[in-house]
C-alpha cells in the first residue's frame, strides 16, 4: 500500500470521525477568514492596478508628455514638428495654444485654463466629449459649467489679462458641450479652436504656446525632454508631464507598496487562524491519532496528515476568496458609485485624488500571487500542529480512554 494511498485513509479517518462543536466551529471560522482576506487583498490590488492605468491612460492623456516652448510664443514651429515626427520614440505632436483667465455667465464668475488645438481628439479621448460634436464654440468641464450653471448653448465671456497696458479683454463664446475627463480637469479645463485660441492670445496663424509630444513609453519623458533641451533654440525650452505629475504617480505607486503590504498582513494573520483551529483538532482527535500509530502509521506520517489538512484548508479558503474577490472586483466601481448617489457623497474629491472615481482592473497575476501567499501561509501555519500530533503517545492516550 503506498504512503500516499495511506495518508488518504488517514486524512479520511480524521475529517470523518465525530467533532466538538468548538473544533468545528474554529475550522469554520479561520476558512471564513481567510476566504474574506484572500478577498479583499484581490480587491486592493485591483483597484491599485486600476489607479496606475487610469494615471496612464486618462490622466496623461489630457497633459502632454513632453511640452516644446517658446517665450512669447513658438514660431513656425513646422520644421520642429516635423524633426520630432522622424524620432521612432514619438507617438504623436500636436500644436497648441495654453491661455488662463476667467470665464462669466450670469453674475457667476470662474478661473480657468483654456487649451486650443486644431482636432480635440489631439487633446482628449473620444469618449469624453458630450454635446453638439458638429457645434462651433468651446468644449468646457462639466463641474465649471455646473458652478457656472451654464447650458450647451449659451454664450459666455471670456475675459483675459492684457500685459502690456494691465487692462482686460473680454470676448464671448458658445458652449458647443461639456468635458466628462473624471479627473481635475473637469473643473477648470476650457478647449477650444486653435485659431480661435490664437486670436485671444494675440497670435498670429504662425505662432503657438507649444508642442505637445506624446511618447510610445511615458515614462521616457524625463530621459527624452533633457536630450532635447540641447537641441533647442535658447528661447525655446522644454518641460515633462514628471515635473506637474511626477509626485502624484510616486505617491500612487507608494501607496500601492503600503497597501498590499498591510493587506497581505491581514492575509497572514488569516492563515495562521489555521494554528488555533488545527491545534483545537489535534487535541479533539488524539484518539484517532494513537488508533492510526498503533495501526503503524509513523510519526512522520502523521505529521503529514496535518500538513495536508492546513495546506487544503489554504487551497480552498484561496479558492473561494479568489472567486468572491473577483466578483467584487469586476463591481467595485459601480458599488461604490451606487453608495455615492444613495448617500449623496463623493469618496474621491479630484483636489485630493488624480481622478473621480474608483477605478478597478483586475490582473490574473495578482489574483495566482495572492493565492499562492494564503497557500503557502497556511501549509506553514500548520507545521506546528503536526508536531504536536507526530509527538502523541499512543499508549498514554488509549490508557486515558
């Protein structure tokens, strides 16, 4: 009869035989645990994934990689837009104009950063444009318009610094729709034409702010814009998306670090519940033990027995935590939005958190680490109560019966 053939009769024999209510109870209560701790680590993970990758994809889609500038403006910047273009590392390079002001409508007055580019698909996704696409007038953050209280439709007064003679100009504007960016810059964000732009600013057609230089790999910035510094005029100047940026991804990927470490605390505490109820077990199951030595199974064997109980209470406690942290993590997002509209809160304010929303993606990798760590935590956990089993004497316990 083979070792393994016996240890499944004897793993059989321990789980079948009659159990206190508070052995039972135990072995209940640490698979719960563990199941909800193997669950929510997949879930912090998830949704620490999911910051990183709206940090990449929503938030540095609406700022520029790399910025190329010119004091008081860039001219002719063709020929600088098409050396950039030849550069295997540059995704994209689209002129732009930057202006700042305040925007009225009604007796309700706002600061804000307006962006003027030819196609506002050079500056924005897709997605987060709503009005009248075919529209002329300006694109404006949805919480601007709100405070505003504007409509898609009506006309409001853009009014500019002048710096030469320290007066204002005023010029007025359509809203063609709003900006739905779930990031800060729904609340101060104004894009519109870049001739249009061009004439606030007092630029001619040859003149811009800048360049907006989006890379294949964003975090090639810092590296790239320093190499193309010395290639620049001295009135020309370069800045990456690190230095406004830099500390809120680093704080991101911080934060991330410190999470998953205080979580797979939790997971390991979890897993070593395993202890109390595999010691509870071993002390409520002596007599099968010393049956089983008696019947020859050595002690080493015995000992195996326990391991194998606490590894397969940690494959199935990771199993079904894994399950139910998925599940969670595919409906976090719309819980939480759900619970936001229900109690009329916002957990995510956009001048603490790089986004308005909480965000969610979930990686298989993380899911097999996660369950890797609860399974290893638990055949560890349970070293201990084998022992202890492996040092029962058989004859000690039958003469005690």
């Amino acid at each position: 009869m083979s070792l393994s053939f016996r240890l499944g009769i004897a793993i059989r024999y321990v789980l079948t035989r009659e159990q206190a209510p508070l052995s039972r109870f135990l072995s209940g209560l640490s698979v719960l645990g563990l199941v909800l701790a193997v669950a929510l680590m997949a879930v912090v993970m998830s949704v620490m994934n999911g910051f990183d990758r709206e940090m990449r994809t929503r938030v540095l889609a609406l700022i520029p990689h790399v910025s190329v500038m010119g004091a008081g403006g860039l001219e002719q910047p063709e020929q600088l837009t098409r050396q950039l273009q030849s550069d295997p590392n540059i995704e994209s390079v689209t002129p732009f104009v930057e202006l700042q002001g305040l925007i009225q409508h009604g007796g309700r007055v706002e600061a804000f950063a307006g962006v003027g580019v030819d196609n506002t698909g050079d500056w924005v996704l897709p997605d987060m444009l709503s009005g009248n696409q075919d529209g002329a007038g300006v694109w404006m953050g949805h919480r601007l318009a709100s405070r505003l209280g504007a409509q898609v439709g009506d006309r409001v007064s853009v009014i500019l610094p002048e710096s030469v003679d320290q007066q204002a100009r005023a010029y007025t504007v359509n809203i063609a729709g709003w900006l739905r960016t779930q990031t800060e810059a729904d609340d101060v964000l104004v894009l519109m034409e870049l001739a249009e732009a061009q004439h606030f600013v007092g630029y001619d057609a040859a003149t811009v702010s800048g360049l907006k230089v989006q890379l294949q790999d964003v975090f090639f910035a810092p590296w790239f814009a320093q190499s193309l510094q010395y290639t620049l005029a001295p009135t020309q100047y370069v800045r990456h998306w690190g230095m406004t940026h830099g500390n809120l991804y680093a704080a991101i990927q911080l934060s991330r670090d410190l999470i998953v470490i205080l979580v797979a605390a939790v997971v390991l505490i979890a897993a070593f519940n395993v202890v109390s109820s595999l010691v509870l077990l071993v002390t409520d199951k002596r007599e099968e033990v010393a049956i089983l030595a008696t019947m020859g199974l050595q002690p080493n064997a015995i000992a195996s027995v326990f391991l194998w109980l606490g590894t397969l209470i940690g494959l199935v406690g990771s199993l079904l935590g894994v399950m139910l942290g998925y599940v969670l993590s595919l409906s976090i997002s719309t819980i939480v939005e759900r619970i936001e509209q229900m109690f009329d809160v916002h957990f995510l304010n956009t001048d603490v958190y790089p986004i308005a929303f909480l965000p969610s993606d979930p990686q298989l990798g993380d899911f097999a680490l996660v369950a890797l760590i609860a399974i290893v935590a638990c055949a560890l956990a349970a070293v201990y109560p084998a022992r202890r089993a492996a040092h029962i004497a058989p004859a000690d316990v039958l003469s005690e019966a």
